[in-house]
C-alpha cells in the first residue's frame, strides 16, 4: 500500500495536479480513462467509511469488509456511466446502503436467528432479550465494550428503513439532503425515519443514557 | 406549551446537537420537557456516534486488487454485456434484412449486361405485333407453350425477337459479348423472363426499378405479345 501512495503522489493528474490533491470528480474522470492510481486514492479516501458504514448495518465485520469492496468493484466498472450531478460520497455510499439492504433481504429469506433477539412482535420487528449480567463489572473498558456492543445491537434491531437512515445521519455524519438522495427519499420522509429511529434506539438504550 | 413540537422537531434536525439555534435555546430555558427532550437526543446522539468505528482490514487494498483483476478477465470475456449483444444481434438482424433486400431489388446482380448494339438488338418498331386486346393469360396458355425459346420483356416498349435466337440456359451471362439479335440490353431496362427448355430465368438489369414488373410474353414464332403477369 505505501508503495501505491508513493506512486500516487508521484503521478501527476491533469498534468498540473497530484493524485491526492484532486477531487472525487477529477479521480472518476481518471478511472474513465484507465488510471489505476486515481482509483486507489479513491479507495484509500472511502475504505474505512464505507467499512464502518456497512458494519453498522450488518453488524458482521468479514462481511462488512467484502460488500465494502464490492462497492468499489462497482465505482470500478461503473465509472464510465457516472454522472457527476450529486458529490460522489452520495453515490458511494447509495452503491453502500443498496448492498447492504440487499444482504439485510437475503438474511431475512434466510431466516437466521439472532441469539439476542429470537422472537418478533406483530409488527415483524424483532424483540430483543437482554438477560441481566448479574457479574461484577471488571473495569471501565468492560463497560465501554458493553455499551458498544448495547449500541450496535440496538441499530441492528431497528428495521432496515431506519436503520440506513441512522447510521448515515448519526454514525457517518451525513446532512439531511445528502441522506435524501442517497436513499432515494424526500428530506421530509428522512427527517422522520431518522426521528423515529432516535425515538425506538431511546427506548432500547435508555439504561445508557 | 405551544410550539414544542416545532421546537422537538428543530433539536432533532440540528446539525450537532450542542449546535441550537437561538430560537431553540430561547425555548429551553421556559420549557423543561423540550429541555429535558434535548439531553436526552444530545445523550442518544453522542452514544450512537460514540460506538466502534471498524476500519478496513490491512489486507483490504490486496483483496480488493485481486477481486477486481477477477472481475476484469470475467469482462474481458464478455466484454460486451448481455445488453450489448442483444444490439449487436438486433444490428447484424438489419444487415441481413438489408442485404437480402439490396439483393432482391437486384443491387448486387453480376449479369450486367454487355453495352447495346442498337443496330443488332433491336428491330425497327414496325415489325412487332400490336397485344390483342382480347388475349388475355391464363393457365392454358403458358401450358401450351412452345419448347422453343422464347423472351418476354417487361417495359412500356415491344420488341420483337427472331425466331433464330440461340437458346439461353440458366446460369447464361451475357457480360463481355454483344447482345444476341433479339435481346434486350441494359439501356432497355426491365425484368426479361426467357422462357426455354431449361425452365425459366430472370435476368435483371441496371435499370429495374424496384417493386412489381408487369410480364409480358413474347412468343417467338407467333410473334404476338401477351401480358401473362407480373414479376412477383
């Protein structure tokens, strides 16, 4: 890798501007021609966010890691049809929030069941169970490890048209507009999945807050 | 109190939940539902944001470089996409439909016939012999046909064809040599249907237009012109 950043930096882009200085537009329009440096300065730019992201959804690392790099194989072949009327952080991460709802779908066919969380009430919606762990605590990493694991089993126990909403508002940070284009809704529809999620997230973690 | 909603509705919507507009703030400080609504998102917010962020494995870049030299020798086979082929299958489809057609209006015919002999070819317009109105064609009549070869010729004109015109067998080119005594050329245009004992045989010329010819038939020894038809 260091040997790619290297070469990254080596290579001018443009004629006048490196690889690292350029935009996410400018890298795409490389890719389009072929640069293979320009897509790996892409990939250094997103790999950790789009990782984060999917994990959130999923909440399983190893396949988090391999929908995160299938979302770059799609940047790859797709560059020459990218349109360039939204930043490319919301296509990214469409590209993102789409594999991951299409893995969410196929666990569901699935019907896996989770330890946490074995039965669902009428509306579908899985009612999670969590035993008291009546063990002293052993010091305050136990504990931040126990809220973080609190954390990421309350989002993954919120339904999926929540769940997208949440994490990219609340875990990447991403504005209410660039959320709305992502997930193909009005602002007004985000604003309220995102505000519904808060609401069911305050009653799963309200022994945290 | 009047506009909580509004307010709940603005705390949820900030950008950072320690970032209030002075409107919000104003409220707080009257209100301690709206109050404690905003610790509680402020407290939900940080916890959220505040979990495990995973980063990409070390090994990420090497995965991600052989899964996509994979997925380019797959493209490299089928470069083309399935969508791809449909068009090219669509294109080569019009071709063929093309080529036929060019081919039956005669674009591609290699009789070309040799240049008239105007002298030869043709016979003063007073030797033919007016179509009599009443013959009309019928089966019977092309049945009884005489062996010998005969023309018929498919333009507003009436030529007469002798009766000493060599036989013309199928597969008969005239390229490179005058025309027999009798025979159409290609400055008279039209669709000659040379009735033998071989069968029949088309010969197209440059000048057909395409579309139906009216056929008419010559007979050689009667020396009488009879419309028996068209081309197709």
């Amino acid at each position: 890798m260091a040997a790619v950043t290297h070469q990254a930096q080596a290579i001018e882009l443009g004629g006048s501007r490196s690889v690292e200085a350029a935009n996410d537009h400018e890298l795409l329009a490389a890719i389009r021609d072929g640069d293979e440096v320009a897509f790996q300065e892409l990939v250094r730019r997103y790999r950790n966010p789009i990782t984060n992201f999917v994990y959130r959804m999923l909440d399983d690392y190893d396949r988090s890691v391999e929908l995160a790099q299938e979302t770059f194989i799609r940047v790859y072949t797709s560059a020459s049809r990218y349109q360039a009327n939204y930043s490319f952080s919301t296509y990214i991460y469409r590209i993102a929030t789409n594999l991951a709802i299409s893995e969410l779908r196929r666990r569901k066919r699935r019907k896996t069941v989770s330890l946490f969380s074995p039965f669902t009430n009428d509306d579908g919606e899985a009612i999670e169970i969590d035993p008291p762990d009546l063990n002293m605590l052993q010091d305050e990493a136990l504990i931040a490890n126990e809220r973080r694991s609190a954390v990421a089993r309350a989002i993954t126990s919120l339904p999926q048209k929540y769940r997208a909403a949440i994490v990219l508002r609340d875990v990447e940070g991403l504005s209410y507009d660039q959320i709305a284009q992502t997930l193909n809704l009005s602002e007004g529809t985000v604003k309220s999945r995102i505000n519904r999620a808060r609401n069911l997230l305050k009653e799963k973690l309200s022994a945290y807050i | 109190m009047n506009g909580c909603k509004y307010i709940k509705e603005r705390i949820d919507e900030a950008e950072k939940p320690d970032l209030l507009s002075f409107e919000v703030t104003e409220h707080l400080g009257q209100c301690d539902d709206c109050e404690r609504f905003a610790i509680e998102r402020a407290a939900l917010r940080k916890l959220v944001a505040g979990g495990t962020r995973v980063s990409a494995p070390i090994n990420f870049d090497a995965m991600l470089n052989a899964r996509l030299a994979e997925v380019k020798a797959r493209r490299s086979f089928w470069r083309l996409g399935p969508t791809a082929y449909l068009r090219l299958g669509a294109a080569m489809a019009c071709l063929v439909v093309m080529i036929f057609g060019a081919q039956y209006a005669g674009l591609f015919s290699g009789n070309n016939v040799s240049p008239p002999n105007r002298s030869q070819a043709r016979t003063p317009a007073s030797a033919l012999t007016p179509i009599p109105d009443d013959d009309k064609p019928s089966t019977s009549n092309l049945a009884n046909l005489s062996p010998a070869p005969v023309v018929a010729g498919v333009i507003g004109r009436q030529y007469p064809v002798s009766s000493g015109t060599p036989r013309v067998r199928r597969g008969d080119v005239l390229v490179g040599r005058a025309a027999p005594t009798g025979y159409l050329t290609a400055e008279d245009g039209g669709v000659v249907l040379v009735r033998g004992r071989n069968g029949d045989m088309d010969i197209q010329m440059p000048t057909v237009s395409v579309g139906a010819q009216p056929l008419l038939y010559v007979s050689a020894g009667q020396r009488t012109v009879r419309n028996v038809g068209t081309s197709f």
